[in-house]
C-alpha cells in the first residue's frame, strides 16, 4: 500500500463474508507458519514503517573470550531458562514468561558482546531482534507484536537504550513506547536484553521489576581479570 504496509484484502457480496473470513484466517495461519524471520537474526529499522533485515552476527566472541562477572551470565541464563523452557510452568501460575535483563556500565566493558554471544548461542532455537534506536523509540510496540506472530522463543535486543530512552521531564516518545512496548503479553516468550551506559539516565518506571527482573553491573574489570583479557 502507499503506506509500505502488506495487506491482503477480500471483496465478496455480503452473503459471502463468513467464507471470506474463513479463507483470510487460513493465509494468516499459513503465513506465520512459513515465516522466513523465524529462528534468524534480523534488524529492525524504521524505513516508512517497521522494517526487517536478515543479518549474520559475529562468531569470534565467545563466553571463553568475553570477561564479565559471571552473574551477568548467570541472569541472563534464567531468563533463556524462564522463555525457553518453563514458559508453561510460569504462565500456569500467572507469573509470566517474558523477561528482561538490563546491563548497565560504563563504555568498553564488553555489554554489547555480551549481546552477541548470547544472539549467537540461541539463534536458531530463538529468533533474534535487534532494534535500532530510531524503531525503539517509535515503533518498539509494532516490534514486540511481529515478536509474537513469530512463534517460539524470541530475544529482542535493545543496545544503549539510554540514548532514546530517558527521564520522563526530558520528554520524546521513547519512555512512553518502551513502557507500554515492555507491559504488552507478560505471557509472550519473549527475552529482552537492553544495555544501558547510565542506569540513573533512565526512568525509574522503564527499569522496575516486571519490565527488567534483572538490572547486571557490568564494571571495569579487576586486576585478575584484566590480566586473563
């Protein structure tokens, strides 16, 4: 359409309506289930609209050559764990499955390849969203709809939020898209794993619990640490 929307539509005599529907409900059905984004590693972009792009992630960083603190592994695990395994367990009880994991820490400290070893080891099993600032802070709602027509798990990758995203008196629309984007379907299978380089930059209503569960420190490394990098 002139608005770079896919649509589908059907004209039949009001008599005919319900066959319409009937034959409308079975493209989607069939579209979803051979959706060419599932299980791959895309971008999403704003270019009149939402827009995907399949891309390749880097295979060189590894869990053996990033050096954070093992908590951050560690949160981000239960979080895999709660989408990709116990998602029945958690919605039976009214917990929700979705989760988010926020890293906060200064620049240089390895956040964004943690992000990548995690994209690279559940790609596949997941498919993996990365959202570029401009679509987060206008279209992180449409994202996490598309998240869910995907079927199966779903991580969605949100680097350096604290560019787009800030204090409520700061104004823009970036607080207000990712608070509502963050409350759509707790039950969705869908793991969100932001960075952020000043946790304090942010509202404090975008980092509460049942947005992000987990908020991981990311610091400059120790001296043993430093010396194994």
């Amino acid at each position: 359409t002139v608005m770079y929307t896919a649509e589908v539509s059907a004209y039949v005599t009001p008599d005919h309506q319900a066959s319409a529907r009937a034959v409308l409900d079975r493209l989607v059905e069939r579209a979803n289930e051979l959706n060419p984004y599932r299980g791959r590693a895309v971008r999403a972009s704003l270019a009149h609209g939402l827009k995907f792009t399949v891309i390749d992630l880097p295979s060189a960083a590894t869990r053996g050559n990033i050096i954070v603190p093992d908590e951050v592994w560690g949160e981000i695990d239960l979080g895999i764990v709660a989408v990709r395994d116990r998602h029945h367990v958690l919605n039976a009880h009214g917990l929700g499955a979705r989760r988010g994991v926020l890293l906060c820490g200064p620049p240089g400290t390895g956040k964004s390849a943690v992000s990548s070893v995690i994209a690279r080891e559940v790609l596949g099993e997941f498919t993996v969203i990365y959202v570029e600032a401009k679509a987060g802070a206008e279209l992180l709602t449409a994202v996490v709809e598309e998240a869910q027509r995907l079927g199966g798990p779903v991580l969605i990758v949100l680097e350096d939020v604290d560019l787009w995203c800030g204090q409520r008196e700061a104004g823009g629309s970036g607080l207000s898209e990712l608070l509502y984007a963050m409350d759509i379907k707790a039950d969705a299978r869908i793991l969100t794993l932001a960075s952020t380089n000043d946790a304090e930059a942010l509202d404090k209503a975008a980092i509460r619990t049942g947005r992000f569960d987990s908020i991981v420190e990311v610091g400059y490394p120790n001296h043993v640490d430093a010396a194994r990098i």
